[in-house]
C-alpha cells in the first residue's frame, strides 16, 4: 500500500509540473499570434490585402487567410462558423443579430472605413454626367437608354450580390431591370467596359484610389469615371475629400463584423484597423476614416 501510494504521488508531482510548464506556453490565439480565416466583400480587397499584409509583416507570427467574395457569401460565411471575421458594406440589422444569437454567434460591428461606388464608363463614351434619378431610372428598367445619346444602355456590376449590388439594390426599392448583368470580379468588369461602349459599371472606389499604385495607375487609363448630381445640384466624382465631406451622394462604410474572442486574433486585426497605424493605410488609400478621429490601441502582451 505505501508503495502505491508513493507511486501515486510520483505521479501527481510530475503531472503537476507538465501543467506548470504548459501554462507558461504562448496561447495559439492572442491579438497578435495565430492562424485565423476572414471573408471579405471583393469590393475591398485592395484596403484588406494591403491591411492584412501590413499586420502580419508587423506580427510574423499572425497568419490571415482571406477570401475574396461577394457580400452574401461572406454573411453566409459567418452564420455557418467558416469566418468569424468578415467585412461587407454594412451592419447587421437587429433581426439578424437576432438570429446570430440563435446560432450562438455575438458580433461587434465596427465602420473602418469609407469607400464609394463608382459608376464608369468606355473612354468613348460621352455620357459621363448622371443625376440619381436617371440612375434609379437605369438601374429598375424605367429607361434603357443613355441619358444624352440615347444609345441602349447595359449595366454591369462588379459581382452578383457584392456590397455594390446589395445596397443600390435596396436604394432603388425595386428588383433591377433585364439590362442589368454582373461580372465575375472587377478586373473582368473592366474588361468588358473596354469592349462595350455603351455599358455603365459599377466598381468600388477602393479599387482605383490609391495613386501611387502602378495597377491603379494601368487600371484608370481603360475607362472614364462618371460624375454623380449631389444634393447640393454639383456633379462630384469620387475621391476622399468628397467622400469624408459627403458631397458625393454614393458614399458608404466598409464594415468589419467580428465574432471572435475578445482576446484573439480576430479582435486584434480589427483593433489594428481602427487604430492609429491602421487608419494612416486610408491615407494611402485615399479613402475616408473610420469612426473618426483615430484611437491608440494597447495590445495585451503575450
């Protein structure tokens, strides 16, 4: 019996220290350590893909996997627990929240950023100036023709469902008429503008804001950007002046929407968006700022 119990706490003290020592081991998951999966709106990807890689340059030991897709996959995404990160062109709305709950899935919503659609043009084409009307018009199938020409006119956008099609689906307050299609991506819409002059686009600004970006750079030089008639009776293009002044009426927020734990590093990356570092890549960007004035963000360190 005494050698049992010898045994026995031979057993307990070294077990004992293998805890010990295992609670000193670095967590997988910290705001600045980790592997972690995020969906994003394509509408985004040149801000997340620029964000994503300056974080984990910063942090090497970060890993940020993301997916590139339309609006309604990215929410789709997170309801079946493949993301707990994702960032769209808007909040959730109460009765979805709601729903989330259900699933055991609590979000925190936070603005980014501010981006604008884009509506564009072939560079032959002399209809750059629209007014929201004509656009509405357009878009439900109230008229088919361009405005000054009276050419037949075709509407893509950049991706089915996409943060793009999404809100000006619900702006227009009724389904989209036959002319409007959807490309593939952005890159494929480009495409097609260049080969159909009498097509109108629908991109994100985000995809040529930043100037110092020699894609941006190839990108502007295939097409023309239309002027949109504000409420002030001024046509206005995009840029970040009139997108933080909200002089451009098709101005918007990109949304991150985080279900992850408030000590990991899905948290940690949105932190770092809104924090001072994050909000100096708008400038880069040329996009307007998040919730405002940016605020310092303390990690907890390992």
């Amino acid at each position: 019996m005494k050698k049992f119990v010898f045994i026995s706490l031979s057993v307990l003290v070294i077990l004992g220290i293998q805890f010990s020592c295992n609670t000193n081991e670095p967590k997988d998951d910290t705001p600045r350590r980790g592997a972690k999966t995020m969906y994003a709106d394509e509408s985004f990807q040149p801000l997340i893909k620029t964000a994503s890689e300056v974080f984990m340059g910063t942090y090497p030991d970060s890993d940020l996997k993301m997916f590139y897709t339309s609006e309604t996959e990215a929410m789709k995404a997170l309801s079946e627990g493949t993301a707990r990160t994702i960032f769209i062109g808007r909040d959730y709305t109460k009765e979805e929240k709601k729903y989330l709950r259900s699933l055991n899935i609590t979000v925190t919503s936070d603005i980014i950023a501010h981006d604008a659609i884009t509506f564009i043009v072939n560079l032959n084409n002399a209809d750059t100036l629209l007014t929201q009307d004509q656009i509405r018009d357009l878009l439900t199938g109230k008229s088919t023709v361009w405005p000054g020409s009276q050419k037949p006119i075709e509407i893509v956008f950049d991706r089915v469902q996409s943060a793009n099609f999404n809100y000006l689906l619900n702006w227009a307050g009724k389904d989209f008429g036959k002319q409007v299609h959807a490309a593939k991506n952005t890159e494929d819409l480009i495409e097609y503008i260049q080969k159909n002059p009498n097509t109108l686009g629908i991109i994100s600004y985000n995809h040529i804001s930043d100037l110092d970006d020699p894609n941006v750079k190839m990108r502007l030089k295939k097409f023309r950007v239309a002027g949109i008639k504000g409420n002030d009776n001024y046509y206005w293009r995009p840029n970040k002046a009139n997108i933080t002044e909200k002089k451009y009426p098709f101005w918007r927020p990109i949304w991150a929407i985080n279900s992850g734990a408030p000590d990991g590093l899905n948290t940690g990356f949105v932190n770092f968006l809104n924090s001072r570092q994050g909000q100096l890549l708008l400038e880069k960007c040329e996009l307007g700022p998040g919730k405002g004035t940016p605020r310092e963000i303390n990690f907890i360190t390992e």
